[in-house]
C-alpha cells in the first residue's frame, strides 16, 4: 500500500479512536504503523500532530468542551513521549 494512502488511513482510525473515546484503539493504530516500518517520526508527525490539530479545531470551533478537548490532548500528548 501507497505509504501516503497508508498514513492517511491511519490519521482517519486514529481520530475515530480519539473521539469515541479509546485510548487502547489510538495507541494501536500508532504501534501498527510504527512495528509495520513507519518511521516513528513520521507516525508522530502525520498521525498523532493531525489528531492534535483535530482536537484543537473542534474546541475552537466550540463543537467539543474543555473537558474533551483535554482527554483527548492528553491521549495524543501520551503518545508523543
């Protein structure tokens, strides 16, 4: 599979993962893609870094709460240490 197709399903499941909220799901997506040879930078930057400027537009928009807002940041936040 195209590794651009690839990281975009990845962003896609990684987000349902965020909002549904499973904090299981989402560090899987990240471990499959990093065990299956993404480069872990690139795992970071184009799956969890989008999830992130997913999050923060849905709470500036005002579509989430503050609350949700930080529980899914924080999940996204575990992922990149």
């Amino acid at each position: 599979m195209d590794q651009a197709l690839l990281l975009s399903r990845a962003a896609d499941q990684y987000w349902a993962a965020l909002v549904s909220p499973d904090a299981d799901a989402a560090y899987a997506v990240v471990d499959d893609l990093v065990t299956g040879g993404t480069p872990v930078a690139e795992a970071l930057t184009e799956v969890v870094a989008r999830g992130q400027r997913w999050i923060g537009e849905h709470w500036a928009s005002a579509d989430w709460t503050v609350g949700q807002e930080r529980s899914e940041e924080h999940t996204s936040e575990l992922q990149s240490h």
